[in-house]
C-alpha cells in the first residue's frame, strides 16, 4: 500500500495542510518585517501543528517534555527573541518530532547527530515526498482525480455564485475582496526564499526521515583497547602532566591569588588576559586524555596509584579554570564587561563540572552515555538560563556603575558599545546621564541616550517587532527619562560615543597653497606712493 493512500494519505494530507498554513502565517509574520513577538507566536502555532498532525508527540514523556520545553522557549521569545532562543526551541521542537520513532533517548552525542542530520533533512525532506507522490502507479493515482472531477462543478459553480450575491449585499465581503492584491507575476525571489525555508523546516519536523530515527549503537565509546596505551605510559604521562600543572598553579598562585607584584613591565590585566582562553584549551585536552585512556574497565582505570594520580590533575585542572576566570575578572577591572566575557565565564563553570563529572565517571565506573548527557544537561540549562536572561543589559549597567567616570575602579566609560547594545542600554544610559557629569561627556551620553530611545520606540511601534521585554523597557525609560536636552550642532556628524566628528585637515605637497574656493580674491592693491627723498621733500 502507498504511504499516500488510505489512512496515511489521510494523514499526509493533513500534515501538507498544515505546513501550508504555517508557511502562510509565516509570511504574514516575517516577510521584510522585523522580529519580534511574532517569532514566539509563530513558534507556538507551529508547535500547535506538530501537536494537531502528530499527536504521538504527547503520547511518550520523553516527547512531551520535550513539547513543553519548545512551549517554553516559545514564551521566551514572546519576552526577548534571539538567536540562542530559536535555537533551543527548535532543538526541543525536533526531540519531540523525533523521539515518538525512537526506542529510547540513547547519548546525547548521538541526539546532537540525529538533530543535524534532521536539519539537513529539511533541505530534501519536501522535495523527496513529492517526487515519491509523483512518481505513483497510474492506477493507485487517477482513478481518484477522475472520481473526484465529476464532483467539482456544482459546488464550484454555486459556490461563486453565492460568494457573487453576498459580496452585492454585504459591503464587508466587497471590502474584503478589494483589500486582497494577487500576487506579481514577477515575485520577490526573497519571498520565495522564505517560502521555499519554512516549508523545509515545518515539512522535516511534520515527517522526520526514517535514517534519522534509525537505531544506532550508544556504547562505541567505552568498546575496544586502544593502541599505544600501557599502564606504564599512562602512569608516566600522569606523573609529567602533574608536575607541569604544579608550576602553572604555583605562578598562579604566586602572582594572581597573591596580588604579588609582576616582573618587569607586565601588568595584571595582561597577565590576566594573555593566558585564561589557553588555560581553558589545555584543560579541555586534559579531559579528552582522562575520557580516552581510562575508559571504565579499562586495565588503567583499575590501578589505583593511577586513579589517585588522576584525582589529583583533575584537581589541578579544576584549579587552573578557576585561575583563568580570577583572570577573566581581573581583565573586566581593569577594562569593561562585555556579553562575550560574560559567556566565557560561563564556558568556564562548564569545564570545570566537566572535569569533576569525568573524575566522578573514573571513580564510580559510570558509563560514557552518563557522562555526555549529564554535560548535555548542564549545558542545556547554562543555555537556556542564556535565553531569559538579558546580557546587554547586564554588561551595560555593570560597565556603567563601574566606570571611572562616576568614581568606579573600572576603566572610561565605553560609550561605543553601549550605542551597539541599542535597547539594552537604554536605562544604564539614563542612570549614567542622572550622575554628576562634564558638560561634554554628559552631551555624548545624551546623544547615545537619545538614538537607543528612538530605536526602542520605533521597534515598540510596529506590531511585527514589538517584545514584551521592550514594553517594559520602555515603560521605565519614559518614567525615568530626563528633561528634554539642547545638543550642539554637528555639521558633519558624530561618532558612535557621540562626540563630534570633525574632518582632518586634507594635506597639500611642501610648496604649495591649498586653494581656498570659497574665499573671494583679494582685490589688485593700488600703486604704491613714491617716497620722497629728504632733498625733495625740503
């Protein structure tokens, strides 16, 4: 039997129902619009549809926490939409497609695999069903078109008929007709590009590829010797690692924990700063040699002088992430908070769990699937805690309490990339304009201040755009918003810290006058009196 006949062609042609419509909310959203809540209410109706076209996705707890945790993301992108959010909604969206086919969850490596594998999918997943439904018997497709053609007329015929008369009767219905434009014949490629993305990724989570789904083996990581590796080497590699990581911390130690002061020239910050991205490499390689050289069961996981001797790195290791944040912090002292600083701090808390769940793996024998989904699970809630909260507006108003500017032991007030932040700003900006400032300074914070509002209230003005966070972003800047301020002219400009842009000077080569257009010619000078000797004028 066909998938696209008898009680699967009914649900097939329910599921491309389905996807229609969304691909047409979805342009009715998004089409050469901003983002805003509408991305939520368009994740929402999409969950709705997964849910109405494949109820299986509820019937499994696995699935259905997997559905609540996509409703959720739905509603965080109702508050704040971002690209984290989206993410993370459609991952969940996926694991409640997917998971009803599955047998069981298995590693979460492996569900990494099969979410990109799904997302590929999206790209051929339409184009396949269809070529598949063209490429039907004759007799399982015709006899069904030629039954229905006798059927079509009268309703059609009568049905515009009476669409006709209502629309003579009732002006709603005429009014209706005459908003409604027919597409171009020439359409927006961009549009048909949007189209042609929704209906890929609707179409793939509507009816996930059965290679997605397909069972593998979850245990390939703890399987098989490894080539090389010996007791002696390990105890050998774990001795040298222990000793190096000891000098390391001992520096540490010695001049970051201490405050102790630096040889030659070197600063704290540069300290600080050359060497927490490296540290953060080297323990991640010390995980990775801990993961392939003591497997459980593992000849060298059993001895116990080599157990203790990994405790020990691990420890060490644990030690230098938390020298490498200490370095992080430092840097931001010294200098400014940013959003990608703040997400480097939280790279770090997962590495140092990552390397205390890998110790935990060695001592309790547990098995590589406990120790991918345990990281799997902390990372996911590191994210997810990512998308409620709001970054910028974190950075900004530490950057703003911190600066020296208003007696704070950071660095000067970076009014870039609080400009760069945009809405996020907004009330950092007028908690900054509020402080006792220079007249010039308070000019430029002004100007910042100003082109974050308009923005804000520009995205809050069109429906397509406006988020639940801005409107009470907004909310609190017009109660806090200071009196209206009189700028000086910039003829050609300002700045992104908002001070005004002057144009330098255009060199001329050695020897010449620059030429001054817009200065009148001097007028000829007149001839000169002689002057008269003393002879001539006695």
């Amino acid at each position: 039997m066909s998938p696209f006949t008898s009680r699967a062609g009914y649900s097939f042609w329910i599921k491309a129902a389905m996807a229609l419509l969304l691909v047409v909310l979805g342009d009715l959203l998004f089409f050469r619009q901003w983002l805003g809540a509408t991305l939520g209410l368009f994740a929402i109706a999409w969950l709705a549809g997964l849910l109405a076209a494949a109820p299986a996705a509820m019937r499994k707890q696995p699935s259905a926490l997997a559905a609540l945790a996509a409703l959720a993301f739905a509603l965080v992108m109702i508050e704040d939409p971002s690209p984290l959010a989206w993410g993370a909604f459609w991952c969940a969206l996926s694991l409640a497609a997917l998971l009803p086919r599955m047998a069981r969850f298995g590693a979460a490596s492996q569900m990494a695999v099969r979410l990109f594998l799904h997302g590929l999918s999206a790209i051929i997943a339409p184009w396949s069903d269809l070529n598949r439904l063209r490429r039907l018997r004759p007799s399982e497709r015709r006899p069904r078109i030629r039954s229905l053609l006798p059927l079509l007329p009268l309703p059609l015929a009568g049905g515009a008929l009476f669409v006709g008369l209502f629309s003579i009767a009732n002006p709603l219905i005429a009014n209706l007709f005459t908003a409604v434009e027919l597409p171009p014949p020439n359409l927006d490629r961009v549009r048909i590009a949007l189209w042609i993305a929704l209906a890929g990724m609707v179409w793939a989570s509507l009816r996930p590829r059965a290679g997605v789904t397909r069972p593998w083996d979850a245990h390939v990581i703890d399987r098989g010797p490894l080539p090389g590796v010996s007791v002696a080497s390990v105890t050998l590699s774990l001795l040298l690692f222990n000793l190096i990581f000891a000098v390391q911390n001992g520096l540490d130690i010695a001049f970051l924990w201490s405050g102790a002061r630096l040889p030659g020239a070197m600063t704290l910050a540069g300290y600080a700063h050359r060497g927490a991205y490296p540290l953060i490499a080297t323990a991640l390689l010390a995980g990775l040699f801990v993961l392939v050289t003591l497997r459980p069961g593992s000849e060298t996981a059993a001895r116990p002088l080599i157990r203790r001797l990994v405790v020990l790195w691990i420890g060490q290791n644990i030690f230098l992430v938390a020298s490498s944040v200490l370095r992080t912090l430092d840097y931001i002292d010294a200098y400014s908070l940013t959003r990608l600083r703040i997400a480097a701090l939280a790279w770090m808390l997962l590495v140092a769990l990552g390397l205390a769940l890998i110790c935990w793996r060695m001592l309790k024998e547990r098995s590589g699937t406990w120790l991918i989904n345990t990281n799997a699970a902390a990372a996911a809630a590191m994210l997810s805690l990512a998308t409620i909260v709001d970054l910028g507006a974190v950075a900004a108003h530490w950057n703003v309490r911190h600066a020296r500017e208003v007696g704070g032991r950071g660095t000067h007030i970076d009014l870039c990339y609080l400009n760069q932040l945009g809405a996020s700003a907004v009330l950092p900006l007028i908690e900054l304009e509020a402080r006792p400032l220079p007249p010039a300074l308070r000019d430029r914070v002004a100007w910042v201040r100003i082109g974050a509002m308009d923005g804000l209230e520009t995205r809050q003005a069109d429906w397509h755009s406006w988020t639940w966070r801005n409107a009470r972003r907004l909310a609190a800047a017009r109660a806090a918003e200071p009196a209206p301020v009189t700028l000086p002219q910039a003829p050609f400009g300002r700045k992104c810290d908002g001070s005004v842009w002057t144009p330098l000077p255009v060199p001329y080569p050695a020897g010449t006058r620059s030429p001054s257009p817009a200065l009148p010619s001097p007028a000829p000078a007149a001839p000169a009196e002689p002057r008269l000797t003393a002879e001539q004028g006695r």
